[in-house]
C-alpha cells in the first residue's frame, strides 16, 4: 500500500479516535456527577414516559427520596399512598435504574426518624412510631431496639435502602422550632445521644438499610428554622454538639452523616456549614477522621436561597468535601434541577473551579457505600 494511501487512513482513524475518547470521557464525568445528586419528584408511580423516569434510566441522578406532604401544592399527594403503592413505586424506580446500565444500585431514601418527622404514616397502613425524644427520655436499650428494628424491617420491606435518620442533634435549646420543639433530639446529654444512635444505626444494618447522621456540626441550639432562612447559632452552639459524632465515627458505626446549614461564626465566619470547607474538610473529615459519605441538607432551604444562587452554592459545598448534593424538590419543584446542577458542575469543573480529583473522591465514597446494600 502507498505510503500516502497508509497516512490518510491513520488520520481517519485518529479522527474518529479523538472523539470517542472524549466522549468516554464525557461519559465517565457525568456518571460520577450523577451519583452526587439526590432528588426529589412528584408522582404516586411514574409513567414510561414520564421525565424524571427518564433520567433515573439514562443513569442521570444516583439517589432519590420521597415524601407524604407536598410543600409546595399543600397536598398531601406526592411519593406515599400506601404500602402496595410505595412498594410499587419503589421497585418501579430500582428497575428503572437497573436499566441504565450503570451497575450501580439507586439510593431510595426517606426521612423516618419517628414521631413527628415520619412519612410513612399510621394512615397510610403504616406502623405507629415514638420520636426519639421519646426514646431518649426513656433510655432503655431494648424499647430502642424495638422500635428501631420495626422502622428498619418497615424501610426494607418498602423498598427504601437509605433512612436520613438517626438526629443526633443535642436538645440544647428544647424551644428550638425544628428540633427540641418537635421531638427531634434524643438528649441534651451526648452519651445518651450516642448511644441511642448506635441501636438505630445497629438495627438498621442488619435489615440492610443505611442510616444517617444529622446534622453536622449540630442544630440543637438554633432559636430559628434553617428551612426558612438565616440562621446563627455562634453565640448558642455547644462544642459538646460535636461528641456525639466523634463517638460514633471512633466507634466505626457511621454510614453517611448530614451537613447543617447554620451559621456558625466561632467556626467559620464566612459561610454557613454546608458550604465550609474548615468545617465539613477540616474538622469532619480531617479532626475526626470520617472518611464516609457526607450529603449536604437540602440546597432548596431558605439559608442557603435566600443568599446564594445555585451555582455559587453548588461550588461551595463540593468544595468543602460534600458528595452527595440533595434537591428534595419540595421545598420548591423544579422539574429541571439534574440538568441545570449537571450543566454547572460540569461546566465548574472544566473550568478548573471544582477539581476534578473532588468528584473522583465523592464517586469512590458513594460507590464504596452502595457495594455494601444487600
């Protein structure tokens, strides 16, 4: 063959070559890209041809969550009807991810700490359940257990394999809104706080369900809702708020654990936690060594809205060592939420704004978590 004739037939190769290397590079970026996104929808079951079915297929988003109470329509018409319809649901989503290709399972998760944060209902054909305060007033091991056990066979049997519980938020303002308020802490005291968590943590493994630590580096001396806004915890937070963490971390008994988005200036007076690097780096994971999943709380809150645009946001707490992204998509619904973070992390991290060696760390957290659901 002509010397010539070889020469353009290498370049046609290389043509062709550069642009499938670029795509599988493409492709391998929005896979861990996907994994970082948790997100909310709408629907009792999805239809074929429904958007967000689609983009659980296409492999687009990594984990999902549901809810009773729709915040934004006040209906309580969202993910929960019953348990043959949330079973349905659920394992309508699993197949759906099954179907991506990706071999990579899909978080299902829910918030069902108990009492008063508890979306699968008595109503709903659910068990009862007891908040944690109640829980930890009692402190009784075996009463923990029981109801532990019961939450976790009830997540297993729905389909759920994520449970954004146990709060080990400390009741260190009971008057606080959307903690002591409501039930939501087990103690003031932290060695009570650790070891009610420990039973949950304990119980729920064994019914192959992840539990979450929340919310780091505490919420229980907040006066106000971070849902709402703004809120500034400096002159009442307790470094005590950290033990229970710290116990638990040394102990190996945490799965994944839930960033705060107070203000807390004795801390870092610059951002609140969710977006500090010298909070969610510096002391989670470099003070107390946790290596784990850490998942922000969610981006769609008034403390993180109501004073930075999705990209800044997004910029930040990936930054600062946060993995998983939650758009619980209820707060307010925006149907568009994968493509438009997709879109900004990517097009971050091409820029050179969020290092690429981040999302290879949060893919390598998050995959090494999901191998270990049953």
């Amino acid at each position: 063959m002509p010397k010539h004739i070889t020469f353009v037939i290498a370049l046609a190769f290389a043509a062709f070559a550069i642009p499938a290397a670029a795509q599988q590079t493409r492709d391998s970026l929005d896979l861990k890209i996907a994994q970082m996104l948790l997100v909310g929808f709408r629907g009792m079951a999805l239809a074929e041809n429904d958007t967000f079915l689609r983009e659980v297929k296409a492999g687009r988003v990594g984990s999902v969550i549901l809810f009773d109470y729709d915040v934004p329509t006040k209906e309580y018409k969202r993910n929960i009807e019953s348990p043959q319809q949330v079973r349905a649901l659920t394992t309508q989503l699993r197949k759906a991810a099954g179907e991506s290709g990706r071999g990579l399972p899909l978080f299902i998760s829910i918030d069902q700490e108990g009492g008063r944060v508890n979306r699968l209902k008595p109503r709903y054909g659910f068990p009862a359940s007891v908040s944690q305060q109640y829980l930890g007033k009692l402190s009784n091991p075996d009463s923990t257990r029981f109801y532990a056990a019961k939450t976790a066979q009830t997540l297993a049997e729905n389909g759920f394999n994520l449970n954004f519980a146990p709060s080990v938020d400390m009741n260190v303002n009971p008057d606080n809104p959307v903690i002591g308020k409501v039930e939501r802490s087990f103690s003031a005291e932290p060695r009570v706080v650790a070891n009610q968590a420990a039973i949950i943590i304990e119980e729920h493994r064994k019914q192959g369900i992840i539990s979450t630590l929340k919310h780091f580096p505490g919420h229980g001396s907040s006066k106000a809702d971070s849902h709402k806004g703004f809120v500034d915890v400096s002159d009442t937070w307790k470094p005590d708020e950290i033990k229970p963490y710290a116990d638990l971390i040394a102990k190996g008994n945490v799965d994944m654990i839930m960033t705060a988005h107070i203000f807390n200036a004795r801390l870092d007076s610059s951002v609140p936690a969710t977006l500090s690097k010298r909070i969610i780096t510096g002391i989670l994971r470099d003070s107390l060594k946790y290596q784990g999943v850490i998942i922000s709380d969610d981006m769609q809150m008034g403390a993180i809205t109501d004073h930075y645009g999705l990209e800044t946001a997004l910029e930040k707490c990936i930054n600062a060592g946060v993995d998983i992204v939650c758009f619980g998509n209820n707060l307010q619904y925006d149907p568009d939420i994968i493509t438009k973070a997709t879109s900004i992390i990517k097009r971050l991290v091409v820029e050179g704004k969020i290092p690429r060696t981040r999302i290879d760390e949060s893919y390598k957290r998050i995959t090494t978590l999901k191998n270990t659901l049953k």
